[in-house]
C-alpha cells in the first residue's frame, strides 16, 4: 500500500514511498536511454572504421611510378576509400611534376583528404608537391619514416619510389601512413614555424607582383 506525503522537519512535505519509487524508475530509464544511444561500451568513434568521404585520397604518377599507383589505387577502394586518380594512365614517358601538382592541388584545396604520389626515385615528385602552398610532402621508404612524417611533421602528401621499394612494402607504408595520427603538441609548433616560412615567402610574392 502507498505512504502519501508526510509533513517532515520544518513543516515540509516529505515525498511518499510511491514517489520516491517514480522518482528512482525515471532516473534509471532516463540511464537506460542514455546508454542505448550511445552504444555499448568499446565501440566508441575513434574505433569505428571511418566513414569514406567523397574524393578522400588522390593518388597520381608518372609512367615509373604508374603500375605501383595502380596497385596502391586498387587496394584502397578495396578498403572502402574513394579514390580521385590523377593519373598517368600508362607506362608511356610522361613528367612528373604534372602529376604531383595535380595531386597536390587537390589536397590543398581540400578536395582530397591525402595525397599519395609515386615516381621512380619519389625525389622529383616531392620536391614538385612541396611547391603547393599548404602542402607537406614526405618521401618516405619504410614504417619508421611513414609513421614519423604524420606523427612529427603533419605530412598531408606521401611520395614513394617505385624504383626504390617493392609493392608489398609500398602497401604497408599506405596503410601506416594513412593510420598514423597527428601527433599535435610539441610538434604542431615545429610544423607551424615551417608553415610561416612558406608564408612569409608568399606575402613577398604577392608584394614583388603588386610593384
């Protein structure tokens, strides 16, 4: 049987034994819901695969580089990515700063998330895409160097030598590049002294064309 309200201390109103059980009842469900919408516990966003975004990787090369961007291509659409080639579409002799400014461009623009550039050496091509305004390509020949140049310096472009690597090594260093976080801290504000270079060198541009 319910208690009703009895007078407490100080002629207040202490709640019932009935009202106390419904306060306790719309907590819990209100817990319940909370739960539910927010998952099980280990599921949060950071481990969920992310969600491919249009246009999330261009990859481009030249004709030394074209069967190992092919392949690198291939195996990231498999992974769910969206993919923007910007080719070569052939072994046929082509130059490589066309393609590592396309690849670039996009990436800069923010069309793409990354960048991925392949040339027989990966010199060339990275020195051509670190031209870009924004951009911060690596060339990069293992995991060590992958990891580091997203983790220290920010990379936004990855640069390999097909001539240099072999395919499967070249996939690992994708995938660890691609994986590979941000490291922020102590070295966002190394990465923002090289960004205030490029900047400081593009207002003395822009001041040599308005003369």
């Amino acid at each position: 049987m319910a208690v009703s309200s009895v007078p407490g201390p100080q002629g207040r109103t202490l709640p019932s034994e009935e009202e106390v059980r419904q306060v306790v009842a719309a907590v819990l469900a209100g817990i319940e819901t909370e739960e539910l919408e927010r998952g099980p516990v280990g599921s949060s966003e950071d481990e969920r695969a992310p969600e491919p975004v249009a246009a999330e990787v261009a990859v481009g090369a030249d004709h030394g580089g074209y069967r190992l961007k092919e392949r690198i291509a291939a195996d990231l659409r498999e992974r769910g990515y969206e993919v923007h080639d910007c080719g070569t579409d052939s072994t046929e002799p082509v130059d490589y700063p066309d393609f590592a400014h396309e690849v670039a461009r996009l990436v800069a623009d923010g069309a793409c998330r990354w960048g991925i550039v392949v040339d027989g050496a990966g010199i060339g091509s990275c020195m051509a895409a670190n031209k870009v305004p924004g951009i911060r390509a690596a060339t990069c020949w293992d995991l060590t160097s992958a990891k580091n140049s997203r983790e220290h310096n920010h990379a936004n472009v990855l640069v390999l030598g097909a001539g240099l690597i072999g395919e499967n090594l070249a996939l690992e260093i994708v995938r660890a590049w691609m994986l590979m976080p941000w490291g922020g801290e102590r070295h966002a504000r190394r990465v923002e002294k090289i960004m205030d270079i490029e900047r400081r060198y593009l207002v003395h541009a822009e001041a040599g064309a308005i003369a």
